[in-house]
C-alpha cells in the first residue's frame, strides 16, 4: 500500500467509526427518551437496563452499518474534492480504478466485520433487545402466535392447540396424532390441557383420551392425569415472533430445515432473515461504489449536495428493502428475489454513476 492509500484508508475507517460514535448514543438517548416512563412504570431493574441498551447499541447499529458507511464516504471524499486533493491524485497519473483500491480494501474490512456480527454477535444482542421490549416496553402484548396452532414433527406425528399461554407454559386442547408409513391413523392422542414442569422435564396431559387403531381394531383409554415425554419442546409450539433473528449462522440454517419439515406457514420471513444476513456485507461494496461516483466530484454546491443525495439515495435504499421485504413475507414472493432485486438495481445504479464520475 502507498501514502495515498494509506492515507484514503485511514479516512475511510476513522470517518466511519466517528459516524458510530455519533450517531449511536444519539439514538440510545432518542430512546431512553421515549421509553423511560414504561420502564417505570413497570420497575425494570437498573442492571437489565443497562444490558438492554448494550444490546440495543449492537442491535441497532448493525441495522444502520449500510447507511453509517455510504454517508460517511461521501463526507470524506466530498472533503477531498472540495480540497482538490482528488484532482491532485487523478492528475500525477494515478488511474480512477486505481483510485478506487483503498476504498474496496475498506469495504472489504467493513464487510467482514458486518457479516461476522450478523452472524454470531447480533443474534445474541437480538435476543437480549427483544426480550426486554417484550417485557417491559410492550407488556402484555403478544410475541408469538397463541391461537390455533398446527405443527407437524417429523414425517408421521402431528400436533395442535387451540390456544397457548407462554407465561404459564400450558397448551389447550391439545391434539397428537401419529400415522404409519402408509398413512394411517395409528393413535390419536387428545386432552384438555399440556403443561412443561421444567422441574421433572416432563409434559403433563389433563383428562386425556389414547385412541389406538390396530388391525382394524380401535381401544379408547381414558385418565385425569398422565406424565409423560414428547420429541418436541414447548416452545416449538409457537416460536416467538423474532425467533430467526435470535439464532446465528449454523442454528438458522438447522432451524430453517426443522420449519420447512414441520410445513410453518411463515416460513419465508425466517428465509428473509438468513438472507438480507448475507447481503448485507455485499450492500457495504454496493454503497462504496455509489459514494465515491457521487462525492469524488466537486460540486457548486459542496458537501451539503452530496449529502442530500447521499441521505436520499439512503432512504430509497430502506424503501425498496422493506417493500420487497414485505412482499416476501406477505405475499409468496420468493425471498431470494426480494433480497437480490434492490442490490441489482442499485449496483447498477452505482456502475453508471461510476463510469460518468470517471468523465
């Protein structure tokens, strides 16, 4: 690496560390702000509040990593044009492309650093953010479907409850039936109520009914009470609805598999997820290639015109990925597409800004 590029380098990284340093606890004091009266209200102990704002710093800031980049490269380099620092370089016959190198090296060290936080650091800061909203911030509203909920478990057992209260652990109306290799009802097995005790790791069925079909030969028992084991845990009954988020690289990817065999109806939102994860260390080139075609121009207006730009071409970035997010989870349309669609359209957005920055 030359002066230059170390020079471009530094300015890169340092610029986009300051955008966090800035930005970050703005936010938090932005939501302490508006949350403080809930926490409260609903006594929420100092030392998990503590811990919920450490998560919401990681939580929050990965969602923004895109946007933190793209505007501090247009501050940078916008610096740089506007004091035909730029000119300088491009005029000792240093090429464009050639220009372009100490801001691929830091988009690649962005990149790496975006795509080993989303998969192993933020889905454990997730889990943390949205637990405490759930319990302190939305109390009383519901995280998960609760009602009338199907699950099939491997290829032969399937089970339901018309209702499930999460606090207390407990299922109504309860349902498992299991069918044979040439799909037949072999038993069905209804009760009341399933509770978890998680203190003999057992389920336990009230009032129950065993209908067991052999040879054409159907036996009925009955009990108030039986203890018993299941392949299944409780939660498996209606994950909550951030579950996908929670989960890092190698436990979405089994969790996603377990979903597609048990046939879950929303199974592209947890596609989504595991997706947009692996666009988002590409969006950090995408948005490098469309800051410096943008700001490495000196403008009339200076800095304050490509920021504009920069903040709208940001916003429209946002639009389009929770547009095709939306259509994704609502609508059937494949998630791989959702998540490709805006890249492409903005990558060749960044190739044409690109080739007249180069002019």
């Amino acid at each position: 690496m030359t002066i230059i590029d170390r020079y471009i380098l530094k300015k890169y990284l340092f610029t986009f560390g300051l955008m966090l340093l800035l930005f970050i606890p703005i936010g938090i004091m932005l939501n302490l702000a508006e949350q403080i009266g809930k926490m409260i209200d609903n006594e929420a102990p100092l030392i998990e509040i503590v811990i919920y704002y450490v998560n919401f710093t990681i939580y929050i800031g990965s969602l923004l990593f895109p946007i933190f980049l793209f505007l501090s490269i247009i501050f940078f380099t916008s610096k740089l044009a506007n004091n035909t620092e730029i000119v300088a370089i491009l005029s000792s016959g240093v090429s464009f492309g050639r220009f372009l190198r100490p801001y691929w090296i830091g988009a690649t060290i962005i990149a790496l650093l975006m795509f080993f936080m989303g998969m192993f650091i933020v889905p454990s800061a997730s889990k943390g953010y949205n637990e405490f909203k759930y319990k302190y911030l939305k109390k009383g509203k519901q995280d998960r479907i609760t009602q009338n909920i199907f699950n099939q478990l491997g290829d032969q057992d399937y089970i339901y409850v018309s209702s499930f209260d999460p606090a207390r652990l407990i299922g109504y109306n309860f349902t498992k039936e299991h069918f044979g290799p040439d799909g037949r009802l072999q038993y069905k097995l209804a009760a009341a109520n399933i509770r978890w005790i998680p203190k003999d790791s057992i389920y336990r069925l009230t009032s129950y009914s065993m209908r067991k079909i052999k040879d054409s030969v159907e036996t009925v028992m009955t009990g108030r009470r039986l203890d018993t084991v299941f392949n299944f845990q409780i939660e498996d009954l209606t994950p909550v609805s951030y579950v996908a988020e929670t989960k890092n690289l190698f436990e979405l990817n089994q969790f996603i598999e377990d979903q597609k065999r048990k046939g879950a109806s929303n199974i592209n939102t947890y596609i989504m997820v595991k997706y947009k994860r692996w666009a988002l260390p590409v969006a950090a080139f995408i948005l490098t290639v469309i800051g410096v075609a943008v700001s490495s121009v000196k403008r009339r207006g200076g800095m304050g015109v490509n920021l504009a730009f920069g903040i709208g071409v940001a916003f429209i970035y946002i639009f389009m990925d929770k547009v095709f997010g939306t259509l994704a989870e609502q609508s059937g349309f494949p998630p791989l597409m959702a998540v490709i669609i805006p890249n492409i359209l903005f990558g060749i957005l960044g190739y044409y800004l690109l080739q007249q920055a180069k002019r």
